[in-house]
C-alpha cells in the first residue's frame, strides 16, 4: 500500500491516477513526476515498490511543489487576507456565493437557499381512504 505525504494512494488505480488524490497534484503534474523518476504511467500503485515511492516522495520534496496540509493553508490564508481587506471577492466567500463572476439567478440555488422543485414533488396521493 503506497502512501506519500499523509495520504494512501488507491491500490487499483494507475498510478497516474492515484497521484491525483494528493491535494495539489492534479493529473499533468502527476505525469511530470511519473516521468522525472522514470515509472511507467499504467503500472498499478499496488505494484509500486517501496524504492519508487521513495524516489516519488524525493522529487516532490526536491522541487518544492506545495501539497496536502502547506496548499490548504496557503489557500485558506489568501481567502482570509481578501476577507479582511474588505474586496469584493473576500465578501463573496463571506456570503458563500460564487466569487467568480458565474450567474445566480438560476444557478447556485442550493448555495444561497432558493432551492424551487417541481410543481408535483410535495404533492399528497389523492385516492387515500378516510
């Protein structure tokens, strides 16, 4: 069972796709690694042996890519500063609406509460027994 920096890697996934599920490691970052460290990219991670998950936890370490718990914090500091600062985006994530520009008037109704079902959702059966 592999596991890099905190997190297990899934057993049955090409190991491509099981560097994906470290945060901050999306699929073309994970094919540059693959590639550094020469492993091919359709070997099981269940296979990986215990030298080439070193030699992964190496080159990532070596090139200071920001993952798991640093990226989160990073990513939670930048939403705070634009909090503070009062801009429009930081209010935005106050409000939890989206701060990207995207429409809400149809969309992001779960979001802000406005969910509208159809017409017949709640309705009661008619032929009930009294």
């Amino acid at each position: 069972m592999a596991r890099i920096s905190g997190v297990t890697l899934p057993a049955n996934k090409r190991a491509e796709i099981a560097l994906t599920y470290i945060f901050g490691i999306g699929l073309t970052r994970s094919k540059e690694i693959l590639s550094a460290v020469d492993i091919d990219l359709n070997v099981k991670a269940k296979d990986l042996t215990e030298d080439e998950v070193s030699k992964i936890t190496a080159h990532i370490q070596e090139n200071n890519v920001a993952i798991e718990g640093d990226l989160r914090r990073e990513v939670l500091a930048n939403v705070k500063r634009l909090k503070e600062s009062g801009a429009y985006r930081g209010t935005r994530h106050t409000k939890k609406l989206p701060s990207r520009g995207q429409s809400t008037k149809t969309n992001s109704r779960t979001v802000r509460g406005n969910v509208r079902r159809t017409m017949g959702s709640g309705r009661k059966v008619a032929a009930q027994k009294t």
